[in-house]
C-alpha cells in the first residue's frame, strides 16, 4: 500500500457515484456516520469529493450527518464526540440520536442487532425529511456485501438475495460497495482519521460475525483464495439477468393496469397466465408492490396461494393477507388489489 491507495479510492468512489448517478447536481446527502473505519472513510471521500465534481462536472451538493448511540458500550459516548468534532471542523451540519436498544430490543423481542439497525434507518429517514435531504449515503463495502449474499443464501434466497446490495436501492446509496475493507483500513491510516473500533465486530455472536471472522477465511484458505472477487464476480452477472426480467415483469404490469388509485388497483392478468412462473411470481410482487410501496412479510407461500387464486379465475374469490391486503377476483382475468 502506498499513498497512491489515497487518489485511486477517490477516483473508485467518483466514477461509482458518476456511472450511477448516485449523487446530482443540487442533491444534500444525509450520511450515516458511526464513527468506525467505514464510515469514517466515506465521509471523509464525500467532503474531499465536493470541489472535485464541482469543478469538473458541476455537480454541487450537501453533506448532513447522522450518528445514533445505541447506548450498548461505554465508548459510545467518546464515538459521538469524535464524530462532531469532526463535522464541527469542516461546518457539516451534526444530528444525533440517543437509543437505549438493548431495553427496546427486549420490550420488543427482537435481536439488539435488528432492533438498532431499525432505529438507525428510522433515525436517517427523519433527519433526511427534517433537512430536506434527497438521499441517505451508508458505508457498505465489497466485504459486507459478500456477507450479505452468503447470509441470504443461508436463509433460502432467490436471483434478488444473490446479488445482495446495490449502489442506489430507492433515496439510499452505497458509494464505498466496490472498495475492499483493507482498503478502507489504509485509507484511514494516511488520511490520519483516527477511527473508533466497535470490538463487538470482532466478536462471533452475531451470523454476520461468524461469516465474516469464521466463514471466509475457512474458505480463502482450504477452497479458494480468490472467493471474494468470485462472489462479486456472479453478483454482477446475475444483475443483468434480474435487470432483464425486472424489465420484462414492468413491461406486463403496465400492460395490464385498468385503474389506479390510493385505495386500490384493478388489473388485468391474463396477460401473465400463459407466462412462464418465474414471470408469473414475479408479476404478482410487482402488483402488490404497486399498492403498498413494498412486499415487505410477503413470503413465497402467498405468491403461490395468490398465484392459485389468478390461476383458478373464480369470481368473487379473494386472498386476503392480514391487514396488509386483499386481492379478489372481479371477474374472469379481473382482479383487484386493496
């Protein structure tokens, strides 16, 4: 590693950003900030980045950060001081969010760590409507994403699960998801930012942990050593298939909407009924995505029993899914969502 480490990470992080227009002209930037290695590196990149896409291709924009004490160690509160210290020398605007998540996370029975990371995306989306912010920049790299994938494969995944994390997924994006850890650890060194370390990531409690500090280099050292740009490798072929069919699954939900509204959408589905499953599941995901901005405790067995319903074309017969919605046959290749 040299200082050269230094301009090739910027100019990684620069060409992300250009090629996939994470950043525009005008955009403020709410970035999550812990105060670790990660996040450290990318809001350092994003301020030294500012007069650079300035000048060279207009783009002006706004940094805001964001850091959460989940009130779980003692360091926490040194980690904060850092952070707006930081910030305070380079007139970035600072928000911070107290959370006693081990407590919530009880009252809630969830895990400490589902229960932070929900607290600090919740957190993210408020100073972000607060400041009128655009986007929320995070500090994913190439090794979380691998983790990722090998954590959705442990689950059961599909194509999605696969390819793991994306650079822009809805007003979120991921300048640092090419750059490899080590890297980042460099970087930090010759930039002298002195980061604060979680020694919790280094501790296998957590699956994400395990795969990281156990899994991997199992796999580097007795399979393969290059597993990693391996994975990456098959994420960005498989990014074309899912991108090919996304398109293809739009193309026949756009076909087939009669009416649409806040309340409900009818549509007609007899366009998909000849279609092969995977475009028929697919299909009805995007269908209920269209009602309710999301497919969020949508599994797989209510795509099939949803699919069955389609499949049967009976009028007058509904699937209904809680209290998220119900899906009824209006008549025959009619349905209606709501």
């Amino acid at each position: 590693m040299n200082d050269n480490l230094v301009e090739n990470i910027k100019e990684k992080v620069k060409t992300v950003i250009l090629e996939n227009k994470l950043i525009e002209n005008e955009d403020k930037i709410v970035v999550a900030v812990s105060g670790g290695p990660d996040s450290m590196c990318l809001i350092d990149l994003l301020y030294c980045l500012k007069e650079k896409l300035k000048l060279e291709y207009n783009i002006k924009y706004e940094l805001v950060v964001a850091h959460v004490n989940h009130m779980i160690r003692k360091e926490s509160y040194d980690e904060k001081k850092y952070v707006e210290e930081f910030c305070k020398k380079r007139d970035i605007p600072f928000w911070y969010k107290e959370a006693n998540v081990p407590e919530i996370a009880k009252e809630k029975h969830m895990s400490e760590e589902t229960c932070g990371r929900e607290i600090r995306y919740e957190f993210f989306e408020e100073v972000r409507n607060k400041e009128k912010a655009s986007k929320i920049a995070v500090a994913h790299n190439l090794n979380d994403n691998v983790e990722t994938i090998f954590l959705n494969l442990f689950r059961g995944t599909g194509l999605k699960g696969l390819i793991g994390m994306c650079y822009f997924s809805e007003n979120l994006i991921r300048p640092l998801l090419d750059i490899e850890k080590s890297d980042i650890l460099e970087y930090n060194v010759l930039r002298d930012l002195k980061p604060c370390f979680d020694k919790t990531n280094e501790q296998d409690i957590y699956l994400r942990n395990k795969i990281r500090l156990n899994l991997i280099p199992c796999l580097k050292n007795e399979y393969n050593p290059n597993i990693m740009e391996n994975i990456i490798r098959m994420k960005h072929i498989l990014e074309l298939d899912e991108d090919f069919l996304n398109k293809y699954t739009l193309k026949k939900v756009n076909e087939s909407i009669l009416e649409k509204n806040e309340e409900m959408v009818k549509f007609d589905f007899s366009n998909i009924l000849n279609e092969h499953e995977s475009i028929r599941r697919r299909y009805i995901r995007s269908i209920i995505a269209l009602k309710n901005k999301t497919t969020q405790g949508v599994e797989n067995v209510h795509i099939l029993d949803i699919l069955n319903l389609l499949l049967n074309n009976i009028r007058n017969k509904k699937y209904i899914l809680g209290n998220k919605f119900t899906i009824e046959i209006i008549k025959k290749n009619v349905a209606i969502i709501y």
